[in-house]
C-alpha cells in the first residue's frame, strides 16, 4: 500500500475537509503513519514522553486558548519543544486565528500547518472513518460474493467448479452481487470483513461458454451492491467419497481471514445438487443463528431428552 502524504489527504479530502494550506512554503510530502489522530494538549504544557509520532497533530479552541494565554517566552518554548517531535502536520480546527510564531517555527521546521471550517468534534468525525478506510489491512481472494437475504456468502472454490453460475442463479432469483471472480476484502475494527469488486471490473461477470456481462444492465440497479460484509464462507468443492462431510451441524468450522474468524460451510457438488437453494438455505440458517436459533443444537437436545426419558422409562419397568 502506497504511503499517505499530507499533500495526499489535502488533494483527496480538501473539500470534504474544507482545509486550507497556512504554509505555503512547506513541502507537503510528510507521511502519514497512523489511522489515529491526536491532540496534543499536554505536550504543549511540556509532558512529551507518551508522545505517538506519525500522527496528525489537531488544535482545538483550547489549544489555542491554552496558547494564547502564555507570555512570549512560554509561547516559544511550547511550541520549539512541540515542533522537534516527529509527526506529519498540525491542523487547527473552526477556523480559529493561528498564531503568527506558529506558523513561523513550524515553516522553519518544515511542518505543515492547515487550517479547517470544521468545528473539532466534526473534523474527528469526517477524517477518522478515511484514515481507518486507508490503514486497515486488506486482502484480495479469487472467489464471489452475494448478498443473500441480507447475509454476505463469499463463495470459494477451485477455478471452474461454478462460483459465478451460483452467484448469477441467485441474482436471477432476486438477491445481489457484491463481486465476481475478485474480491477485495477489508478489515474494519476487530472482527468486520468487508468485500468489494475491484475498481475496473464493477459488477461484471465472466461466464464460461458466454462471455463478460454486465449484471446491473441485465438485471437492473437493484442486483448489485458496492459492497458488504462477509458473514458466512461457503466453500464448494468436487464430491470426494473418501472425505467426511459434516451431516448434522455441531461441528464448528471456521476461516480465518485478516485475523478474523469467519464460519465456513462446505459444499461437495455432484451432478443434480441444486447449489442456489442450499446457498440461501446457508443465508436463512446464518438468520436463524443471530436470532439465537440453532437448529442443530435444538434438534440434538430434543434427542437427547428423548433418549432419556426412553432410559428412566425401561428403568421403571419392573416387568
């Protein structure tokens, strides 16, 4: 992943942003390292050994109050002990009044000061989901992914076993498509996988024996979507009768993708087995589950309180 300069964020967010370069002077190429940004009130009292560098530096209206009140010798001290850290640039939030040794020492250091219409706390709200966008970790797999009854199925398997025809069967049946043959999967937080289609490819599909098509001109607008998160992994692969496949449903079976555990369910395929309904009936059992419902479990307890009672009854027959 290419590097986040100052200059980077400027071109793409100034708008959003509503920033404003105060050194004009200043090469904007700095880095950006973290997701995270900072305030740095107690740096500017003198309290530097917490200091996160690489991240941008945001002054509020008690920032710069808390400037305003020192003398010119405090000021200078503040702001020289500030400015010898390591961090890519300082904006300042409500277009509040900078200042002039501010912008001063920060050209002499080569730190760039922006400036923004924003108050604070809608500044933080705006930048932080970009920065968080732009670090997270990201992985691209070869696979499609769906949107079936609200549940994201990212369908893997071998090239050529039937991921685009399964997927292109459920969007003829009223469910939508993410992305097809490859899908670019972003974590967000701890535990949320997001997928994409690429850029350049949209919401196309290649279908062996037809060709390229284009999903929202055939089927309309309403069978894609830009993206969604990835719920449950259905992994199809050729029928083998030498392997074991899980019958009942108390097993756990999981993928780890980016660090995040994911249920995958495997499909074995052979000539007649209708992969579209089992696909939705995957997606209706995931609903189930988050509602607390786990048809598997519920079935193997009234089982067992069945095989119980059976037991106390033989035990009470004294005949």
């Amino acid at each position: 992943m290419a590097k986040l300069t100052v200059g980077d964020l400027v071109k793409m967010k100034e708008g959003a942003l509503q920033l404003e370069v105060l050194t004009p002077q200043v090469d904007l190429s700095k880095p950006i390292e973290e997701e995270t940004i900072s305030s740095p009130g107690l740096v500017l009292a003198g309290y530097t050994e917490r200091f996160a560098a690489g991240r941008l530096q945001v002054l509020g209206e008690t920032e710069i109050s808390y400037l305003g009140s020192l003398s010119a010798d405090a000021l200078h001290r503040a702001l020289t002990g500030f400015l010898a850290l390591e961090f890519p640039a300082i904006i300042v939030t409500k277009s509040l009044d900078v200042p002039p040794l501010l912008i001063t020492l920060a050209t002499e250091a080569g730190v760039p000061v922006l400036r923004t219409k924003l108050k604070t706390g809608a500044f933080y709200r705006r930048i932080q989901p970009y920065l968080e966008e732009y670090f997270a970790p990201t992985l691209t797999l070869h696979g499609s992914l769906a949107d079936v009854y609200g549940v994201g199925l990212l369908f893997l398997g071998r090239s050529g076993i039937g991921k685009s025809e399964c997927v292109l069967d459920l969007v003829e049946r009223g469910h939508r498509l993410v992305a097809d043959d490859v899908v670019r999967i972003t974590r967000r937080g701890n535990d949320i996988l997001i997928g994409r289609g690429h850029e350049l490819q949209r919401h196309h599909m290649e279908i062996r024996g037809v060709g390229i098509i284009d999903i929202p001109t055939l089927f309309g607008i309403r069978a894609i979507r830009q993206q969604k998160r990835i719920e449950v992994v259905v992994q199809l692969e050729d029928w083998n009768d030498a392997a074991y496949y899980d019958r009942t449903g108390l097993e756990t079976n999981e993928m780890e993708i980016l660090g995040v555990k994911v249920p995958r369910v495997t499909i074995p395929l052979n000539p007649g087995k209708n992969i579209t309904v089992i696909a939705e009936v995957v997606a209706m059992n995931q609903l189930l589950k988050y509602a607390g419902v786990h048809t598997a479990l519920i079935f193997n307890r009234h089982l067992r309180d069945a095989m119980h009672a059976a037991r106390d009854s033989l035990e009470e027959d004294y005949e």
